[in-house]
C-alpha cells in the first residue's frame, strides 16, 4: 500500500510539473488569454489557444521533451564592453540603412523620419513622437531598450552590479531586442562561449522587465555543466530563520561534477560567481555559489515566496522524472467558423434575453418587472464571477448563459404562484409576500440542488467545453437562487414601503390552470401505455440501427470544408471514399455549401506525419470537384484511448446523476417510494431522448451525434426534469402533512398536488422552451444538435414530471389510503 502511495504521489507531482512547464512555455509564446486547466481524476492538461494559426509550432511547443541544465555564468563586469560593442555596431548599421532609404526615397512619397527608423527596426508603435526619444533610438540602439544592470558603489557613483544579470527589459520590448541579438552582424560579434538567456518571469508585478543573464558553456561544444538528469529529489523548503528556499540532492556522478563547479564558483572570496538553473532556455534562478559544495546537497535561497520555492523544486525534479506530453486529443477552428459560431452565441442570447423578459412581464404584470430586474442583475453576477475565475466562455457556456436567464425565473415563478394562491385566501399583500417566499422555499432549494448535483457531475466527469458548461451552469443556479430570493424580496418590501400597488397577473392570466381537476392519476394507464410505447420503439431503434458516435466517442478525424458554392453530398462522398479506400461519413454543415467529414483512415496513427497524409487524402478526394474551390475551417482529431474514456466516464456521469438524484430525494422525503418514482421517470426520459436520437439521425438536416455534447444535454435534462418532479413531490408532502389527509384517497392527493403546481410548471417549462427554441435556431450549427437534445428533452421531462412520476409513487405504496407517503411524525417536547 506504501509503494502504491508512493507511485501516486510521484505520478501526481509528474503532472503538476508538466503542467508548470507547459504553462511557462504558453506565457512565452505570446498568446493572448490562453486557457490551461489540469483535468482532475485524469493525467490529461486541457490547453485553448485562442488568435494562433501556426498549429506545427504549438505541436513542438507542447509536446517538447523539457530541457533543464545548470550553466556557469559570466559577471557583469565581463560582459559589459561586449554590450557597448553590440550597441555600437547598431548604431552604425542603422544610421547606414537611413541613409541608404534616404537615398532611395528622394523620388517616392515623403515620409516622417519616424516612420523611416519604425520601418528599419520594426518597432513602430515603440518610438515616442520625440525628436530626441528617435535620435537616441538612432544613437543607442540597444541601450535605448535595455537599461544595463548598474546600481550605487561604495563610493556613491554609478557603477556595474556584480553578478550574472546583464540588464533589464521591458516585456513589450523583448522582441525587439531579440531581433537585435539573432542579427546576423550581432551574432558575428558575439563569442560562441557567451549564451544569453531571459528569465523565467518578470521582476515584480509592479516592475514588468525581464532580467538578460549571460551564460558560460562548461564544454568545448557550448553545452551547460549538468543536466537535469542528475537530479535525485528536490523540495520546497525553510532555512533556519524561516525563510522560503529550495533543497536539493544528485546521484553520484552529479554530486562529483557538482563539486568541482561550485569550488569552481566560490574559489574567489571577494568575487563568488553564480549558477544558472535553465529550463527550455529561460532561467528560472541564478543564485550565488557560498562555499564547495562536496556531497551534492544543496540549498538554494533568494528573495522567495512559498509558491516560487514550490515552482523551482517542481522544474528541478522534472529532469528526474519526465512527464512527457502528447497531443491525445485536438481541435482547430478557423477564424472564419470561430467568428460565426460567437456572432450567433452573442445573438441567441440577446434573443433569448429579451424573450425571457417581455414573458414575464406579459404574464405577471408588475411583478415580471420585478423578476426581470433580477433576472439582469443575475446575468452580470454570472459575468463577474466567470471574470473573476479567469473562466474562458465557451460556446457551450454561451449556452449555459442562454438557459440560465430561461431557468433564473424559475424561483420567481414558484414563489408568485404560491403568492397568488395566499391571495386567493384573502390574505393582505404583504402577509401575501411573507407567506408566498416561506412556503415556496422548500420546493425552490430541492429543485435547485438537484440541478446543480447534475453541474457538478458534469463539472467532475466531463472535459473541455463540456466543464465551461457545468461551471456556468453552477454559478447560475447560486445567482439565480441569490437574485431571486433576495433581491426579489428587497424591491417588494421597497414597494410596500413605497405604497406601491404590486400586481402578479392581468385579467386574462389571473385564473390561468386555476381549480384545473385533470384526472391524471385516473388515466395513469394511458400515460403508462403512450410511455412503455414510447420506451420500446426507443429500445428497438437503440439495437438495432444504434448511435452515429461522434469523433470524439469513437476516435478519428473530423473537418468543415467551406466550398465556394453548393455541393453535391453523395458526389463529394464518392471522391473521399476513393481517396481514403474507405467509407467516409459526409454531412452538410448548417448549408449545402459547408460539409462536415469524418474518417477513422490512420485512425490508431497519432503523429504529425499521420495527420499530414490525411489531410492530403482529404485534399486529394476535395479536389475532384470542379470549378468550387475549398477551405478547411476546422479540425477535430481524437486518439481511440482517450475516445474510449470519455465514453466510459459518460456511462459513468449518467449512471452517478441518476442514482445521486435518487439517493438525494430518499434523505429529502425520507420515503423510498419518492426515490424510485423519480428514478424511474429520468430513466424514462433517458431512454426516449436517447432513441430520438437514434430514430432522426440521418432524417434531420443536421447532424445528430452521440458526443459530449449529447451526454451534457441529457444530464442537463434530468437535472431539470427532476427539477419539475421536485416541486410537485414537495406539494404532495404538504397536502399529506394537512391533519386529515391521510384518509383521503392517494389519487385525489396525488392530482391536487398535480394541479395545484401546473401553471408552475407549465410557465417554467414555456420560458425554459422558448430561450432553448432560440438557441436552437440561432445558436449556430455547432451546438444545434445540443439544443436540439435539450429542447426535446424538456419537453419529454415536463411530461413525465406530470403524467409518470406521481403517479409511480402513488403505484408502488401498499397501503389503500395516503399514510404510507405522508412525512414521519417528529417527536416534540412538552
């Protein structure tokens, strides 16, 4: 059991530095807002990085082995006059180049000198509009850009800092200097023994420069004095006055080596020279070599904080135990598909707001407003803390946005149908109020809680777009309740204050569903029949035609092809199956003109040379079609490894919602019965949502696939199917908390509660319907079959919420009357 601990741990710290080499290898590439999120139960690291078009460099950024070397190091005091040489030689070839333009320009249009220097150097948006801030740019190339690491002497003069920081440099300036360092001119005067490095990080927040170390190779052919390779352990640790450091021990022959470079470095007492961590040729620390250093341990302090202590002995170990990376699973949208897939997420849910918005007050008058205006303080909560989390919205989050606002009204919902019925009792409106936020309480945290166990499924078993979704989800049901809850209540008790008239309908909607006796325990049967029905059509489809698994359930490759004009499908079919030598899968992509394909060719084959022989075939099948040229705007490849475990850890998350859900109403209602019959309408829902799926693939003009997406849909509507079924199960236990009701008849309490609570949960369900239609059909291609899961899926929950899972209870009690759901009798103290 040790050894197994042992492994874990060492498995886990092997992620945790891939994860910090990974992360500082993104900072340096320049991109802006990258995401990178270790998926926990997993040793996959999820990457976004949004703006870049050069996929082979971020295949080599991410799946380099991590190169780390200790360096000898050159003093300041050496390097300078190489500097001054660097700056010098600068000068000259820039002031020959301007005369040079000069020259050449007297017969071309007339340009500033500043945008002559910008154009030489390449520094634009650089160079102040100064006359003199350009001559000193023209005169001081270099210096200019890189303040050199000077302070105070012992004599109050300016002079050289010893040690091995060359000089500083603004980020925004590093790439300039860069481009002056890999000149050729200046690499001609720079020796092969001098290596020039940045650090890992900036100075400070406040100070944003990066410090330039100058690096002394140990061997003939310019290589460091030891590699990372040596290194036994090394922890985050405190010295004896507490202070953060950094200890370290090697193997045998790095404890030799080290031995002789640290005698090497501390030989001059007045003069200790440092050495140089380097991971993938950034420097992560340089400290001062005290004394010889015989064994191989070692101690390295500085002006630390815990987390950089932890961060160094992490980047130390990696040369120990190598975490390498490889790409399992890929995905790149063009810029065209990704422009798209925003405007039409940014559309649905201005739409669907506004929907949600003129609903509400269209029904509940005064009222609506009310919920509206915490329906608009919900979404920037919801904004706020996903800005604050760093959170990058996803298209699925988008989505997560878009229901929320239709669900964020479903508190407001329960709390005013329970107010009008207070009303209806002759009730004053602020006793109204009081009463309506009391009893709808109940009902409002079981439905929310259920809703957000399936979130956090989602949030623990899913990946990618599928966590933004959940995390949006999340947040949304703890603003909403919040917004809902408190601020509803605030502004009415202002109102009250105010003596303000505060009305919950109009004429019309007044009396909506009001003294409604539907028979539906009575006609349970039917409802029984249309769903076993259902059920076995479902099953039927399920076996025997089965699911158009998605790439990312089954592996393989997936692209958008964007034709200049319509396409022939079963022609553009024809030529990929030659191309291939297999059977490939082609569909239209939101037009006739956009098709989506998807190949297994090289299937097992994960490289980059295998990703180049497919989309050559792909090419070489595209081209056959005359006079339309093409464009790949997306990409999707997926190993069958990580196919096969997402597939399993959806099996999972669906089989872990329902029984969760189940375990959840058993401790709520104490009653096994209220369990089973809600377990029993999700598996119902299930299982007709999922052969609708297999009924209308390839029936539909657009793609139904067994994905992600699909299991997050589904679990999003047993979440808020229970969410329905919750609220009448709540009405059921207090009709049968009602001294005397025990004795009435199970069906009679079993369709008061029924319609009692539908015109909630029809409203519910209409504004939940109507943002989902809208993002249905305005949300874009890419999340189309997502919304359409969604969409079918409520509906399918209201209807067993209302028709199958009530009655269920009522069908598996014993007893002939009601006593055997009613709440259990709590001991009181007299």
């Amino acid at each position: 059991m040790q050894v197994l601990n042992f492994l874990k741990l060492e498995s886990e710290s092997a992620i945790d530095r891939s994860f910090n080499i990974l992360r500082t290898r993104i900072d340096k590439f320049g991109v802006a807002s990258p995401n990178i999120q270790k998926q926990q139960g997993t040793n996959r690291i999820l990457i976004e990085l949004p703006g870049v078009t050069d996929e082979d460099r971020v295949r080599k950024l991410l799946q380099g082995s991590a190169k780390l070397e200790f360096w000898e190091t050159y003093d300041n005091l050496e390097i300078f006059p190489l500097l001054e040489n660097i700056n010098t030689t600068l000068a000259s070839t820039l002031k020959n180049k301007t005369e040079a333009v000069t020259d050449t320009a007297k017969n071309a249009e007339q340009k500033s000198d500043e945008g002559q220097l910008a154009a030489l150097i390449g520094k634009k948006d650089s160079l102040s509009k100064d006359t003199s801030a350009i001559e000193e740019m023209q005169n001081n190339p270099l210096f200019s850009v890189m303040q050199p690491a000077v302070g105070l002497g012992e004599n109050g003069q300016t002079a050289l800092r010893p040690g091995p920081v060359i000089g500083y440099v603004a980020l925004k300036d590093t790439a300039l200097v860069n481009s002056y360092l890999q000149s050729p001119i200046v690499k001609s005067i720079i020796p092969a023994n001098v290596k020039l490095a940045w650090s890992v990080k900036v100075i400070s927040k406040q100070d944003k420069r990066f410090e330039l170390f100058a690096l002394k190779p140990s061997t003939s052919d310019g290589e460091a004095a030891l590699t990372g390779s040596v290194i036994a352990d090394a922890r985050a640790d405190f010295d004896q006055r507490g202070n953060p450091q950094v200890g370290m021990s090697m193997n045998t022959e790095g404890a030799r080596e080290w031995r002789r470079i640290t005698a090497a470095a501390s030989a001059d007492p007045n003069n200790k020279k440092s050495i140089a961590i380097v991971l993938d040729n950034v420097v992560y620390s340089a400290p001062t070599v005290q004394d010889e250093i015989p064994n191989g341990n070692s101690s390295i302090s500085g002006n630390f904080q815990i987390e950089d202590t932890k961060d160094l002995a992490n980047v130390l170990k990696a040369g120990r135990l190598p975490a390498p990376a490889k790409i399992v699973e890929e995905a790149i949208i063009g810029p065209t598909l990704g422009q798209a897939a925003i405007d039409a997420g940014i559309n649905s849910s201005i739409i669907g707001f506004a929907i949600v918005l003129v609903f509400m007050i269209f029904y509940y008058n005064r009222a609506g407003i009310v919920a509206n205006i915490a329906v608009v303080f919900n979404v920037f909560f919801i904004m706020g803390i996903l800005a604050s989390l760093g959170a990058v919205l996803t298209l699925p989050g988008i989505a997560g946005i878009v229901l929320t606002m239709g669900t964020a009204v479903d508190a407001n919902v329960l709390i005013y149908e329970r107010i009008r019925e207070e009303l209806r009792l002759g009730k004053s409106m602020r006793q109204a109020l009081a009463d309506g936020y009391k009893h709808a309480m109940p009902s409002i945290l079981d439905s929310q809680i259920t809703t957000f166990l399936v979130g956090l499924i989602l949030f623990i078993f899913g990946s990618g777009p599928i966590v933004g979704f959940a995390t949006t989800l999340m947040i949304g049901i703890i603003t909403s309740l919040f917004t809902s809850i408190f601020i509803s209540r605030i502004i009415f008790e202002w109102m009250l204050e105010k003596d303000w008239k505060i009305t919950l309908s109009y004429p019309w909607s007044s009396h909506t569903f009001l003294n409604s006796n539907f028979q539906f325990f009575k006609n349970r049967k039917i409802s029984y029949t249309i769903s076993t029905i259902a059920i076995v059509i479902s099953l039927i489809f399920i076996f025997t035609k089965g699911f158009n698994l998605g790439v990312d359930f089954k592996g393989g490759r997936t692209y958008v092809a964007d034709f200049e004009n319509s396409v022939n499908l079963e022609e553009v079919r024809g030529y990929l199956n030659d191309a291939f030598g297999e059977d490939t899968e082609v569909k239209t992509f939101g037009g006739d003109d956009k098709l989506r394909i998807t190949t297994s060719f090289l299937i097992d084959e994960t490289s980059d040379a295998a990703d180049q022989e497919v989309l050559v075939k792909l090419n070489e099948g595209l081209d056959h079609v005359q006079n339309n040229p093409h464009e790949i705007v997306s990409s999707q490849k997926v190993g069958p490894t990580i196919a096969n475990d997402i597939k399993i850890s959806a099996i999972y998350s669906t089989i872990f919602a329902i029984i969760g859900i189940g375990i959840y109403i058993l401790i709520r209602f104490h009653k096994w019965q209220y369990s089973m019959g809600s377990a029993l309408a999700l598996l119902h829902d299930a299982i007709i949502l999922l052969g609708i799926f297999s009924i209308f693939d390839g029936l539909l003009p657009f793609a139904l696939d067994m994905n992600q997406h699909f299991i997050a849909a589904l679990l999003t509507v047993i979440g808020y199917s229970i969410n329905d079924t919750v609220v009448v199960f709540d009405r059921i236990r207090e009709y049968l908390g009602i001294p005397g009701s025990s004795k009435k008849d199970k069906g009679e309490v079993i369709n008061e509660a029924i319609n009692s609570t539908l015109s909630r949960t029809i409203i519910t369900s209409l504004t939940v319907i109507f943002v989902m239609g809208i993002l249905f059909f305005f949300g874009g291609e890419v999340i189309r079959a997502f919304s359409f899961a969604i969409l079918i899926g409520l509906i399918i929950g209201t209807y067993s919420s209302i028709f199958i899972a009530a009655p269920i209870v009522a069908d598996l009690s014993t007893a002939d009357d009601a006593e055997q759901l009613a709440p259990k009798p709590r001991a009181v103290k007299v």
